[in-house]
C-alpha cells in the first residue's frame, strides 16, 4: 500500500509492509507488524509500525506519518525533558523509548524534513 502527502509542492511517498503478527519490543498484546517506508527526493528511511488493524489504509499511512513526525519531535528533546514528557519509570525503557525517537528524529533530518512543521501540516490537512 502507498500513499502520496504533497508537501512544498513535492510528494512524500509512504508505503507499508506487512511483517506479521507479533508482540511488540515494548510489550503487550500482539499486533500487526508494518515496515512504513518514507521516501522524499530520492532519499528514504524505514520504521517499524505496530498497529491493531489488520489492513493498512491510506489513511493509516498518513496516520503512521504524523505519529512519526511527533516522536521525531520527541527525538529533539533532551533525555531529562523526555523523562519530565514521558514519565517511564524504568531507566531501560526510558533508554530505549528515548533512542528510538532520536533516531526517528535523524531519520527525518537525514531527508532533510522538518518532522514540527510536517506534523503540524498532516493534522490540519488531514484532520489527524
């Protein structure tokens, strides 16, 4: 499945693959294992995505995109701001939350995106 977002006149190309069902790293209950691939100007990064939802939508893709905008934002933060954000109560899964949002956040800088305004544009365009 893949999805367009015209961004500055330039399309952000999204698109998933369907890995399984599984338990997440964090924990929990079983759910759909997606690999969501961001493209932008010949550039890409891919992110694991953990849904309930058996079928990923166009929708569902424009969804997984903002959340990705806004745990790139979280990527920003400095470890003791994201704690304060965050509240984990294990220093292991405050670790591990707070490296995988920095990455998420490189991801995005690496496609020379800005993960604030992108976020920002989804939501009121999409009414996310």
């Amino acid at each position: 499945m893949k999805a367009a977002v015209i961004w500055n006149g330039k399309s952000i190309i999204v698109s998933s693959r369907h890995i399984g069902i599984d338990t997440p790293a964090w924990g929990g209950d079983k759910k759909h294992h997606y690999k969501i691939t961001i493209e932008y100007e010949g550039r890409s990064f891919t992110e694991d995505f953990w849904t309930p939802n058996a079928k990923m939508r166009v929708g569902g893709l424009r969804e997984a995109l903002e959340i990705f905008c806004s745990e790139a934002t979280l990527g920003d933060l400095t470890i003791d701001e994201f704690q304060s954000e965050m509240a984990y109560e294990k220093a292991s899964e405050l670790l591990k939350a707070y490296n995988g949002c920095k990455n998420t956040f490189e991801n995005f800088k690496s496609l020379f995106l800005d993960p604030y305004e992108l976020g920002d544009y989804i939501r009121e365009k999409f009414n996310i």
